[in-house]
C-alpha cells in the first residue's frame, strides 16, 4: 500500500452484510479511477461479514470499534471518517453499488468545480438479486442547491450516490450518533447548509432494496425521527417559517400512510387531518391527483 495519501476515502459501514458487502466492494476496487482507499468499519456484525472484509486483505482497511461494538450505522462512518486521508470522502452503504466509471465522473467533475462541495449522480434501484427496478431521476431532475428543498424532500442520498470534499463533511459535523435511523437525511440536510450541491445525470450507482433494508424496517421510527431532525434545522439554519410548516406536513402525512397500513384510524384521520391544516394546497393536490403519492417506505 502506499505511503502517499490518496485523492478520495471511500467509507463503508457494515452491520451484518455478508451477503452483499463483497459485491459492493469489488464494485469499488473496479473504479476505473484508481486513486482512492477503501476503509471497511465492521459495526460489531454477528454474521460472516468481517470475514469476508478481511478476506479482502490488504486491499482494503478494515475498522472496529472497541471490543467489536455495534454502535449504529453513525458511529461507524465517524470512525472511518476519522481515518480518511483523501481530498475527497464518499460513504458507501454496505449492499449498494457503483458503476466502474462512478469516481472517474465525479471527481472529474469536482475538479473542474472547485465552488462544488458535493455532487452525485442519478442510479437506479436494484432488488435482493440485483435486478434494475427503474432509473431513481428524471431527465428534468435539476439540482438548484437549495438547503431547503433538501430539508423538505431529501431527495438525494448522502451513502452511496454522493461524492463530498472532505472540508464539506469537516465543517457539518460528524453524523449524529444518537440517530440509528435517518441519519442519512440529517446529515445531508447539514451539509447542504454548508456547501455548494450539483448533480450529473449519468446511472452511476445502484441502490439495493431487500427485506433487511433498514428503510423496510424502520419505516415509523425513520418518520417521528424527522420531527427532531427538522427541529435540530429550525435552531441551526434561518429556514423560512413556511419550510418549516410544509415539512411538518409531509410528516404527518407519512406517518398517516403507515397508521393506514396498520389500520390504526384514529392516528391516520389524526395525522392526515394535521397534514391538511400545515399544507392545504399541497393536500388538495394529493386529493385531486393532481400529485402522485409516494409509498412511505420509499
């Protein structure tokens, strides 16, 4: 290995991945860009997936915490975090994927864009068995680096598809570590609030949707989180007022989808009725059908 500090730090987390995590990380040591690291943190998994990280050898770095903890998926990237040498930092979770060409494009991209703190591409989502289920972005996907359009819809994901200057992640912060789910959205929220965003519109990564995805898991919980996120932003951040009142909104109306699954009526009217009264035009367009409704699990 050399000596001399690579150009980026790929981090990625690993909790009881076993079954994906060597295909992610061969998708990463096949970057047709070459100048980078890759430092595997095992967060204290209880499967084969620190076996076949060190299997990797000397290709990769690989990180524990102390005693073989698991401390959540935060607390992992901020070790790696703290042990990245590059220019630039990419976090990948530990079942997606990339495109050979993804780093070449991107930092090709941050190069020519020194104002750029962080860009990502579009991808496209892929099963348990890696079968292409649609392309994430449309052709009309525009990114205008507006902390609160990332605030109110998170509508790009900081693992896996994003590419960051390392002072971009230094000057946010670490990722909360009292966060075990949708510490992905808070942390994406800060660094728009702090760099420069864009976007390349090349299928560059692949984001894997199973049945142990902590998005399938943890789709509650990842909701009533965003109320402590979205608070968090309020102090931190001169949102405009009406921000604030829409992503409540959005809220509610999310955790209205999931009481509705459950057949709780009450939270769902209750929710739902909360949802209306913070964002009336945007409900009557969901409504009308004016405007397509998402699966909260998304």
């Amino acid at each position: 290995m050399s000596h001399k500090s690579p150009t980026v730090s790929v981090v990625i987390p690993v909790y009881n991945r076993g079954k994906f995590v060597g295909e992610t990380i061969n998708s990463v040591l096949r970057q047709t860009y070459t100048d980078f690291e890759v430092l595997a943190v095992d967060d204290g998994s209880t499967d084969d997936s620190l076996a076949v990280l060190k299997s990797f050898g000397d290709r990769i770095t690989v990180l524990q915490h102390p005693n073989g903890e698991n401390r959540g998926q935060s607390a992992a990237i901020n070790l790696g975090l703290k042990h990245v040498r590059g220019r630039y930092v990419a976090v990948l979770d530990s079942d997606d994927l990339w495109m050979p060409e993804k780093l070449s494009i991107l930092i090709e991209y941050l190069e020519a864009h020194p104002d750029v703190g962080l860009v990502y591409s579009n991808g496209h989502w892929i099963d348990e068995d890696g079968n292409s289920k649609g392309v994430m972005y449309g052709s009309n996907h525009v990114e205008a680096s507006d902390p609160a359009a990332v605030l109110m819809n998170c509508y790009f994901a900081l693992p896996s598809n994003s590419i960051a200057r390392r002072e971009a992640f230094d000057k946010a912060g670490g990722f909360d570590e009292t966060l075990r789910t949708a510490q992905d959205h808070d942390m994406a929220v800060r660094v728009a609030e702090v760099a420069r965003l864009a976007y390349v519109d090349r299928v560059l990564w692949a984001y894997r949707r199973h049945s142990a995805s902590v998005s399938k898991r943890s789709g509650e919980k990842r909701w009533r989180i965003g109320f402590y996120i979205l608070e968090k932003a309020r102090r931190r951040y001169p949102y405009p007022a009406h921000v604030i009142r829409k992503r409540k909104a959005v809220l509610h109306f999310r955790l209205g989808q999931l009481a509705k699954e459950r057949g709780a009526w009450l939270k769902f009217f209750w929710h739902m009725s909360l949802a209306g009264l913070l964002d009336p035009p945007r409900a009557v367009g969901v409504l009308t059908r004016q405007e397509a409704v998402s699966s909260p699990h998304s």
